[in-house]
C-alpha cells in the first residue's frame, strides 16, 4: 500500500506519520509538499499535525488554500483514504470536506497530554482493525479542537455513524470530565459520509510503539492495511 | 481617495467563547461588577485600490470568517 505524507509550511509530525508508515507498518510513504498540484499514485494521504502557517487567522485556514488541497479533494471524491490528523483534521474541517468547525478549546489553553478514546463505529476503513470495547490510549496536542457543529449536523453525523471516536474515562464513560477540550458530544474524531475521509484531533503517530507508551495508535494505522 | 476594508468578526452567539468567558471573570476579579458577557473576536482592516462590498464579503466567506461558527460585519470606508 503507498501512503503520501502532506507537508505544509509548519507541518511539525510530517516526519513521525513517515516513521510509523515506513519503518512500524513497513509500507512505501512518500512526502507530498503542499504546493505541488498533483498526487502521485496513492492508497491513503494522510495531513499531518502541526500549525501549518503558524495557525495564522484560524488553525487550518490558510492551509486549506494550499495547491495541494485541490487534488487532495479530488483524491477523496474518487473514494481515496484521507486520514487527517490534528491540524490535518482542522485543515479538512476548514476546506469543507469534513463537517463542522474548531474552536479554541474550552479551558483556554493548549492542552498536550494522552486521552483515553471509545471508538463508536467499528465499521469504518479507519477503526475496523479496534478490538471491540477497546479504550484507546492516544495522546493530544492542541489548542483548537473543540469541535463545533450545528444542531443540524450534529445530528446528522450522529445518526450516519460518522462520529468515530469520542473522549471518555479509562473505564470508556463519556463524560463533561473526560473532554479535554469542550468539543460538542466529547467528539475527538469524525468520518465523512462515504466513509473515506477521517479526521481526529488524536495523534495516533505518536503512539504506536511500546516505547512511547503507548502503541494503540496502531489499531487505526493497521485497521487501514487491513482494509487493502 | 484610499478605501479602507473594516471587518469585525466575533463568534456566533450560540457559540461558546472561551476567550470571552476567561475576559469576564478577569474583568469580575478587577471589580467591574456591570459586566455582563465578553466576546472576543478580530477586527481586520484591509488597504484596497478599488472593490466593492460584494468582493469584500466574498473574502470573508472564503478566508477572512468561517462562518461556521464566526459572524462579521464589514464597512468601506474611504480616507484621504
């Protein structure tokens, strides 16, 4: 499976999406810069975290401008696997090809620690490989991901199964105390409607071997092999 | 004549804003006991050597707001 990694101006885990693709799933990755208009031939693109022009106006705004988002949404309207994370997700969020919109999180500040996620639907190209009734140890690093949709949406991507992953305790409760970050239905990561665009505020990168702590950021990677 | 682009954004006002919140009980703890909400938003000014309302609201939309969850108001205005 060939996997490109985005690089934008700022992008700052382009190298670890690389590492864990390259060396951890042992598939080819190539890196991607933003200005280029065109993809190569690819299986899953994948935009890293980061704060592409230094989150200038809102985190993603500018980014989603970048000639490479122009393929990019052509990619994901033929059906190509977008995995979007932190910033990647931000960026999708601002080019209107995921639902919904970030804000500041709730408590004012950057937060930067690991979270426990429920996954809520097994059945996407990105969680079918999640042991069912597994809580995900993943960390977050971020500043805006309090996700925001209104009443219309959210009960539309609720209802569509598209809300993948939700924050909860360790014992998988959904609740005001185990939401980082405000986000609306402690929601931490959504699919689009066909199911082949998914974003998350997560960094699964960042948790994919033993030695980091944590390797459940692998279910997702590995659920996409799987999937292939 | 210069015109001058003057576009106020602020979040909707269904939508929380923590900046605001965190702003009122700065302003509570100060002793400015009549506030009663903040919103905190930004304020943009742009130089322009021509357009009209229309291209001004049109920056908004694509860039300048995410409409989403911002509202803004815009003015030209010309000096000089």
């Amino acid at each position: 499976m060939k996997f490109g990694v985005v690089v934008f101006a700022g992008s700052n885990c382009d190298r670890d999406c690389f590492h864990v693709v390259s060396n951890i799933l042992n598939q080819d990755c190539v890196y991607v810069w933003h200005k280029e208009k065109t993809l190569p031939p690819l299986d899953c693109v994948i935009l890293p975290g980061g704060f592409s022009y230094g989150d200038y106006l809102r985190a993603g705004a500018i980014a989603r401008f970048s000639p490479v988002m122009n393929a990019v949404r052509e990619f994901s309207d033929r059906g190509g696997l977008v995995l979007g994370i932190c910033n990647g997700f931000q960026i999708l969020l601002e080019a209107g090809i995921l639902e919904g919109a970030m804000r500041l999180n709730a408590c004012g500040s950057f937060v930067c620690r690991h979270v426990n996620l429920r996954c809520e639907n097994y059945g996407t190209t990105f969680t079918r490989g999640v042991p069912s009734g597994k809580i995900l140890n993943i960390p977050i690093a971020h500043a805006e991901g309090n996700y925001y949709a209104p009443p219309e949406v959210m009960s539309s991507i609720e209802r569509n199964g598209q809300v993948v992953l939700r924050y909860c305790d360790v014992a998988g409760n959904v609740d005001a105390l185990s939401n980082p970050n405000g986000a609306a239905g402690n929601i931490a990561g959504i699919v689009n409607k066909q199911g082949n665009v998914f974003g998350l505020m997560p960094h699964p990168e960042r948790a994919s071997e033993a030695v980091l702590g944590s390797d459940d950021g692998l279910h997702i990677f590995r659920s996409i092999l799987k999937q292939l | 004549m210069k015109r001058i682009g003057k576009i106020f954004i602020l979040p909707k006002k269904e939508v929380l804003d923590p900046q605001g919140k965190a702003v009122t009980s700065a302003l509570h703890s100060l002793g400015f006991a009549e506030v009663v909400d903040v919103r905190v938003g930004r304020f943009i000014e742009l130089a322009l050597n021509d357009g009209s309302d229309e291209r001004v609201r049109e920056m908004c939309e694509k860039l300048l707001a995410n409409t989403v969850v911002e509202d803004y108001t815009l003015e030209i205005v010309f000096e000089g």
